[in-house]
C-alpha cells in the first residue's frame, strides 16, 4: 500500500453514487495557488432544491424552488466565508461558528469544539470544514465532526492541519457511498491531485459526481503571492 499515493479525484467518484458532499483543499501543481472546492449532492426532493450563489466573494447555498422548501434548517446556509486573508468552507452553518470564533480570537478546533455533527437522526452526517490561512506562509486544516455510536449519543472531533505540497490535495466527504442509514466517511482526507488549470478541475470534478443526485459545485483559486481570486460556479438547475 502507497501511503503517499496522490489520487485522481475523478477515479475515486465517478462510480460511487452517493459521497454526499465534499471539499477539497490545497495546492496547485505549480505551487503558486491556494485552492479550495465544494460541492453538494441531494437524494430528497429537499436536498435538491437548491443552488450556490455567490454574493461578495461568499457563497451560499439557496432553494432553487423557494415555494417546495420543506425544511430549510440543515439545507441553507453560507457555504464560504472569508475573514481577512483566511478561507472558511462548510457544510453547514459551522461555517458562521468558525467566523465568529476566529473573529473573536479563537481557533478553527476551538470553534468548532462548540458544534456537534447533524441531528438527522439515522445518519447523523458529519460536519466537514476546512480553513485556508493566507497570512504569512500558506496552510490549511480540515475538520470532521462524527458520531462516536449508531444511536448519535456522543460526538468525535478530528482536526487534520497540512503544510501544503505542490499539486497535492486533501479531499474529506461526508459519506462513504449510499446506503441507509447512510455509512459516514471514514479515516484521513484522501490525497488527491490539484492541476494548475481551474477549469480543467472544475470538469473534473464535476464530470465525475452521479449525475442523479449532484446538485452545485463552487472552486476558488487563489494567488498565494497577490492574493488575486478566480472562481468557478455550476449548478445543476440554473
């Protein structure tokens, strides 16, 4: 087994139907951006009524048909926030805990210490977050907050901080596959690659998810030097 294996993120996900949704953070491969990536996916009717938009450089998920709303708790939310030179992306409103509490002094674990997974109750989805930290030397952290049993009664907190690597990216998901209850992701975020081009990723990586149940995918590039963004934004349902 090659534990330094860098992945292509399409042949992890072109035949899993259901990785729920995910972010991929890291480096591209010529050193020179900061790169993040979110995307959602939806099997309910719920779940798919949505799209990303983008609004001052933050992002958020909203309904795509306001009037079918059924509960909007879990579904609407900002999605990536930025606070000075720092990225926050979420899925879910940790994103708005993460701001406030570095805002406040604090720290990306220290927030989100506060937070527990999902209550839908039998899956109890993981909240997954990543920050990327532009302020002096690049880095970022990754974040999954898990059920520690089936019946939800306790939550496990696990922080993954990386010194980036050319070309390297670390991609955590919510869930392994379909099923029902559906089985939380598992383990370390996987390596995957990152190219230098934003929208050979963005093909990607959206070429690759079920199209069934995908519904919106968002990638940002930064320039680590100038700070300078580029973003790409797809919806399903325009």
């Amino acid at each position: 087994m090659d534990i330094y294996k860098i992945n292509d993120i399409a042949e992890l996900i072109k035949d899993n139907s259901y990785v729920g949704r995910g972010i991929v953070a890291g480096k591209s491969k010529d050193g020179k951006k900061a790169v993040a990536a979110y995307f959602i996916m939806g099997r309910s009717a719920n779940s798919r009524n949505r799209i990303f938009t983008e609004k001052n450089g933050e992002v958020f998920t909203e309904p795509y048909d306001a009037s079918k709303v059924e509960d909007p708790s879990l579904i609407i939310y900002a999605a990536v926030r930025s606070l000075g030179k720092k990225l926050i992306v979420t899925n879910g409103d940790q994103t708005d805990t993460i701001y406030e509490g570095i805002k406040a002094g604090g720290t990306f674990s220290g927030a989100l210490a506060t937070r527990d997974f999902e209550p839908d109750k039998p899956n109890y989805t993981p909240r997954i977050s990543a920050i990327l930290n532009l302020d002096g030397d690049f880095t970022y952290e990754m974040s999954i907050l898990k059920s520690a049993d089936a019946d939800g009664t306790a939550c496990n907190r696990y922080t993954f901080s990386y010194a980036p690597l050319a070309g390297l990216g670390h991609f955590v998901h919510t869930y392994v596959c379909d099923g029902n209850p559906i089985p939380t992701f598992q383990g370390e975020p996987e390596r995957v690659e990152i190219p230098d081009d934003i929208d050979e990723f963005t093909n990607k990586l959206w070429g690759a998810l079920n199209e069934d149940n995908k519904i919106s995918l968002y990638v940002r590039y930064i320039d680590i030097e100038t700070g300078k963004t580029e973003n790409r934004l797809v919806n399903k349902y325009n």
